[in-house]
C-alpha cells in the first residue's frame, strides 16, 4: 500500500510508520546489500551508519519526513580518493539534500509562481513549513534556461527605486520570456547584449537615446520600432502636450462675459496677486538656465549636476519650448483647495476674512487639508481688503481633454 502512494520508495524496506500530530514519520532503510562509491565501484564492507532526515511532500495535509539509516561503506578502489563514502538512492537522495527530489521541485515551482513571503504562505496552507529565504534560495540555484536565437527583442527600463534608480529588462517578443536584467539604462550595456546575438532583426524600445544609440551600435543590421503601449503612450503625451499649449483659450469665454454689456461698473474691483507666484519665477529662471547650458553642449546629467536638480525636471525644462509650457502644466495641477474656492470667495465677498473661520467652515463641508493651504490662497486677496474673483464654470483641466481627444466615441464615459 505504502508503495503505491510511494513510488519513489521501492528501493527501501520501511520498518514503521508513525503518526504525530503535526506529521507523519517514515522509519526505513535500503534493500541492497551493497553501495555504489562515487568512482564506480561497489562495496559491501560496511564501516558505520546515520540516521539521515529527508522531509518530503505532505500527504493529507500533513508533512512527511524519511527517517532513512544510512550506511557507510569503506571503498575497495586503491586510486579512490575517498576512503568512506554515504549510499546514496537514486531519485530520492542527494548529497546534503534535506528534501527528496519531489519536494524540492514542489517548492521550486511555488518559489517561481510565488516568489518568498508568499509561497510560504501557500506551502504552509498544504502543509509544508518553509521560510521564504529558502524558497528565493531554490529558485536561484536553477541553471539559467537557453535563450537561444531571439528575432524580435523588447527593450524597456523598470525603476528599482522611482525617480532614483532603473534598470534594463530584455524580452523575447515572439515568447514574452526574460532574457536578460542590467542595472541602469546606458546603451553600451545593451550593445554589449546585442553583440553576442547577431540574429536579431527587430528591435522595439521606447523613445531613450541611450537605447536606440545602444541598438545602432550592438545591432546595425536591426529595425527598431516601438511597441503598441509606447506609440499610444507617445501619442498621448503629444496630445496632452498641444492642449496644454491652447489651454489658455479655455478661460477666454468667461473673461469676455466679466467684460460684456452686462457687467455693473460698480462691482469692487478685483485684486490681482501682489506678486508673481514663487514657483513661477524659479521655473522661468531655472528654464532658461537649463537651455543656456544645453546650447553650450551640456548633458542633461551634466545640467542637473550643475544646477542641483533631478534628472527628470532638466529633461523637463530642455525638452519644454518655452518656459511658459512648464508653467502652465505647473499651475493647472489640482490642489486641496480647488473645490472649496468658490465657497471661500463668496464668504470672504461677504465680509469674513479671517482665514481660521473659514478653514473651519470648509472643513464641515469635507475640506481634508490644513488651514495653511486656505491661509496661502486668500493671502493674494488682502492688498487694498479688494474682493475675491467670482468663480464661475471651471474649465476643464488638460487630462479631461485629452482623454475626451484619446478615447474612442463608443466607449462609455
């Protein structure tokens, strides 16, 4: 019965079985007479004995453990290097292996699907006890597979920390398998890559430099294309991009209905900011910085060195037209605020000025930000005690647009 559940097991005499709480205790040893060294020759000379723990896959549930005696024989081979030497039973030991070859695979086919922390959730849950640092260990000790030839290759970067650090994933696009992970995204990395496989014909990427001067290099011989996700990716920053630049028109309506037949000549004048708004003045200075640099033949690495900045803001202000683009995008972001302006305008229209009552007041209509935030924007209105601006219909912002531009008319909104 044993061996039917057990097939494995054929090559041992099981002596007892044992039911514990927690598992289930095999007591055996090997049928043969003999033991087989690693040089080939056979012994029959035994010279001591163990008792050796193999746990293997759980049965009901419940855990499994082998406890196997195990000879040690004394070899006859006068050119063996060794002297003793451990039986050993094919298909269920190996040296210093404390699993049997079927839990071992178990667990490495959980540790590819899983990963650590939960494969030993779901191991636990059929009852096998291992640690996740056991399971990362199993599924690195298998050998690398062949990526063998590789037509059409997919070149894209992943972020080991956002906005800090990338690296370069290579993909078989006919398999969508890994083929290979460097840390960073320098082209010669990848002409590197690409000059070990010749038989690449197509290469798709996205808009990096460095890639496609690594693709030119590593691969003359390739095409280099984009896949579908960058070229909808790219044709929506280019859309996002030219509605930014008209977003301005938006507004036009609104100020043509202020200044129309209707509008009283005894409303209170309405009071403009003091002064230019901080973040205005630093990205008008530091865009034409950034483009001073760039026409002097700067990198844009070299440009964030210099002026204190991340990598992504230089791309930002160089690739940006003009220093009006950046703050547009800049201001049109959304703000805690945004919602409850036009409550606060009509209050502070009526006499309430005192920023910490309306903070309070906003706050019972679900206001979830600090008095600070409400403090900033009425702080533009105290010069001369002038009013607030009436709010009316709130364009829509660039997102909106774009994704009315971006969506298919068949798709619900």
């Amino acid at each position: 019965m044993l061996l039917e559940l057990f097939p494995y097991l054929s090559a041992l005499l099981i002596e007892e079985v044992e039911r514990r709480p927690d598992k289930v205790v095999l007591r055996a040893r090997v049928r043969s007479t003999t033991g087989v060294c690693r040089c080939g020759r056979s012994s029959s000379r035994v010279h001591g004995g163990y008792v050796r723990k193999l746990r293997d896959a759980a049965v009901g549930g419940v855990g499994v453990v082998i406890e196997l005696h195990i000879r040690r024989f004394r070899c006859e081979n006068p050119a063996c290097a060794a002297v003793t030497f451990a039986e050993q039973i094919a298909g269920l030991t190996t040296p210093h292996g404390r699993y049997t070859p079927l839990l071992r695979g178990l667990l490495t086919q959980i540790g590819l699907a899983m990963a650590g922390r939960a494969g030993a959730r779901l191991a636990a849950a059929v009852g096998i006890t291992v640690g996740r640092d056991t399971l990362l260990r199993m599924v690195r000790a298998l050998p690398e597979p062949e990526i063998g030839e590789v037509e059409v290759l997919g070149v894209d970067d992943f972020a080991f920390r956002k906005g800090r650090h990338y690296g370069t994933v290579l993909i078989d696009m006919a398999t969508h398998r890994p083929l290979h992970l460097y840390d960073g995204r320098e082209g010669k990395d990848l002409a590197a890559w690409l000059q070990g496989h010749p038989e690449v014909k197509v290469i798709c990427r996205d808009r990096s430099s460095g890639y496609g001067e690594g693709a030119r290099v590593g691969a003359p011989q390739a095409q280099q294309a984009a896949d579908r996700y960058h070229v909808w990716a790219n044709l929506g920053q280019a859309v996002e991009k030219t509605v930014n630049a008209h977003r301005s028109r938006l507004a036009e309506p609104l100020a043509a209905a202020e200044d129309g037949p209707g509008h009283s000549e005894a409303e209170p004048e309405v009071v403009q900011p003091s002064k230019e708004l901080k973040i205005v003045t630093w990205l008008w200075e530091q865009h034409a910085a950034a483009h001073e640099l760039w026409a002097q033949g700067m990198s844009k690495a070299a440009i964030g060195r210099k002026l204190g900045l991340h990598q992504a803001t230089v791309r930002k202000l160089v690739n940006a037209r003009s220093a009006g683009d950046v703050v547009a995008k800049s201001l049109q972001r959304a703000h805690v605020v945004d919602p409850y302006v036009s409550y606060l305008h009509q209050r502070w229209n009526e006499g309430i000025r005192n920023a910490a009552q309306l903070h309070r007041e906003i706050q019972q209509l679900g206001y979830p930000g600090g008095e600070l935030a409400v403090q900033r924007h009425l702080r533009r209105y105290r010069t001369g005690r002038g009013h607030a601006p009436a709010v009316g219909p709130k364009p829509p912002s660039v997102r909106e647009v774009t994704s009315w531009i971006m969506t298919h008319p068949r798709t619900p909104q």
